[in-house]
C-alpha cells in the first residue's frame, strides 16, 4: 500500500515508517519541509542499509497523495496540518497516533484538546475523512528497532467500520503488535490520555513499556 | 489491616473486600445502609463458607474508622460520602477505586469529573486525607473470585509518596497483582478514564481485560 506520513519525521513517524516499509509498503515520509524530510529518509536508508526499503521524502502535500494517510505531527499541528491539505483527505483513512502533553517538572500531563482528543478534532478539521485513533502507546523507539519485534496490544477507534478494519489489518502486519477493536472516536480521549501514564511509568521505571491485555483469546 | 470500604455492597468493593479478607485483613464492608451492607456479608461468607474471612458490616461512619478507608462508591457519590466522615479521615490513607462513566447506547464513555478525576474530587473534598487512586482496572468479578489469583498490573497514583507505598504493599500480597507507581494523583485522569476502554473492549470480545504492561521487570 502507498502511505504517507504527515510530520514524519519524529521519531514515532519514522518509527512507524521504517517499519511498514519493512513489511514491503511504499512510505513517503511528508513533513513541513521537504528538505528535512529528505534527511530522516537518508538517515533510515543509512542505518537500514541491509535492508531494501521503499521510503520517500516529499512535503506533507505529497505524503497526503497517498491511499493511506498518518498524522505523525506535534499534537498542536495535527489539526492545522490536516485541514491544510482537506481536498486530498476526503474519503481515505486518516490514521492518527499523535497524542496531547505537557510536561511538567518530572510529570507528564495528558491534555484535553478541543473535541476531546487529537483524534477528534482532526475528524473535525477533515469531515470527509475517515479518522482512525491507533498507534499512541507503541513506544517509538521500540518501532523503528527493525531488529526486535514490538510486543504490543493496539487499540484502534473510529466512528468508521471500513477504515477501523483497513487500520487493523495493516497493524497486524507488524510482527507482535495485536490490533484490538476499541469501539468508536470517542475512546480516543481516554486511550490518547493514557500515553502519558505510560511516559510517567517509563520515567519511573526507566524502561519503555508496552500494553498488552490479558483475557482476549487470539482468533 | 483494619480496612473500611466506603460503598462495599458493589461488585468493586464487595470483590477487593472478600480479596483483603482472603489475606487476613480485617475488612468492614460499609454502606449507606447498614442492612445492606449485613446483607452483602452473609452473602460473602455463605459464598466462601470454608474460609475464615473477618467481614464485618456498617454504615460508611462506621467503614470510615478503620486504618485505611477505600472508596468503592458509584462515582457520583464519592466525594460526598468521603466529606460526610471527613473528622475521620483526616491524615489516613484513603484509597479510591471509582471512576466516572456513562453508557450511551452500547458504548462506555469516559467523564472527566471536577478536578480531573473522582480522586482529584475526593482529595478536595478532604484535603487532610492522603488519597490514593488504584484498582479501577482489576475486573470486579475476578476480585471477587477467590478461587483465582487476578493477573493484572495496577497503576497506583497520589501526591502522598508514604501512603502511595502502603496501597502498593497492600496490592502486592494479593496474588498475582503487581502494583506500579504511576506518579502523581494528576494521573487519575487518564488512569480512571481508560477504564471506559477496557469496558468497551469486554462488551466488543465478550471477556474481562485487565492490562500488564511489558518492559517492566519485577524487582
């Protein structure tokens, strides 16, 4: 599949991109700026360079030509990002993974942002568009270590059937990583939220941490 | 222990109750009415007649003299409860278990009570108690279930780092919990609200969840 990532070049976009470019999709990492997006994708084809990898670099223009379409940016962008390039949203799968903090002092907060998550207010910004929440608790690094599989349960959320399932299949695709059906948007206020308990345990514990739920048989 | 659950005829708080008292803890299972609360401590000890369980019955006055209260009322009770015995709360350690939901049609949606979370609420409402938020994960009916050990991480959180340490060890001895300090009681809020996806998810795969988190080794 042909995906593109906005703001992709943060780690939990080009975490995300080495890896569904790993498992043979064509990624175009989008970013404000193309030149900096070209340098994540040198930086990939470098530290990968075993490997064979479709990624491309373009503006976020181009990233949102894709059949598929992430928001990697900053949570304050998410919206504004989005709507700057609506015309090429509407109809497709939007699949959101950032999430609102702040930090302070040693404490990561979780935000509220209009809407109730970034989920939201972007499915606001591109009515046409097909949002999916997923992705927020994978830890980035985690993603992009090609060499290890991520070991982790994925909520996913969206008032979109179709789209929710397309999102699902592609995560399941990632060695180790269990797709579960969180019910619709609304979820993604409590889901984004919960990354930062994870950030908070990571600090803590000075690990990384991934979620996984017991009780759910594999089908 | 001498313990006293705020609101103990529920499935929460009747499950952590028979739980504690499986440990050897003295637990006084408190309500608005005492009747009801008798009535749930018959039940408890007809249920699990071959166990000695110290379950007593009272109002929540009477819950709330114990050594440490917890509250397992409905959400929207909780900071009323805990003001109504405030005298005897003052400086103890007082563990809050409720979270704030409601159901609209077949989806759990997550409320974002005053202050943030029930705990917050609680806190304010008895500034010279030493809340706790933990438990809102454990599924009720596996608490209960004394046959089973409940495998399940618990996020703990409170700005009062001692009486955090005693909640920890308190959900240490039951077997199979391991607590883990989620940081300040600013964190309620997302712990307490994704407790809406963990519902969601039970109705969607027709089971209990209860969530571990990968990364973290036991000490």
């Amino acid at each position: 599949m042909k995906i593109g990532i906005l703001g992709g070049t943060g780690p939990a976009g080009s975490g995300l991109a080495v890896r569904l470019a790993a498992h043979g999709h064509d990624v175009m990492i989008g970013s404000r700026s193309q030149e900096r997006a070209a340098e994540t994708v040198d930086a990939l084809h470098e530290k990968w360079s075993g490997r064979e990898l479709s990624l491309t670099a373009g503006d976020n223009a181009a990233a949102g030509r894709a059949e598929l379409v992430v928001v990697a940016t900053p949570w304050d962008g998410a919206s504004t990002t989005a709507r700057s390039i609506a015309d090429q949203l509407d109809g497709k799968v939007v699949l959101c993974m950032a999430n609102a903090l702040a930090r302070v002092g040693h404490e990561f907060q979780a935000l509220i942002p209009p809407r109730g998550s970034v989920a939201a207010s972007v499915q606001a910004a591109v009515p046409d568009a097909l949002v999916v929440a997923a992705l927020h608790h994978v830890p980035a690094k985690e993603l992009g270590d090609l060499g290890h599989p991520v070991e982790s349960d994925v909520l996913v959320c969206s008032d979109h059937a179709e789209a929710k399932r397309t999102c699902m299949e592609l995560i399941a695709q990632m060695a180790d990583m269990r797709p579960l059906d969180a019910g619709a948007l609304t979820q993604a206020t409590p889901i984004e939220a919960f990354t930062a308990v994870l950030l908070q345990l990571n600090v803590r514990y000075k690990t990384r941490v991934a979620p996984k739920l017991t009780g759910i048989k594999n089908s």
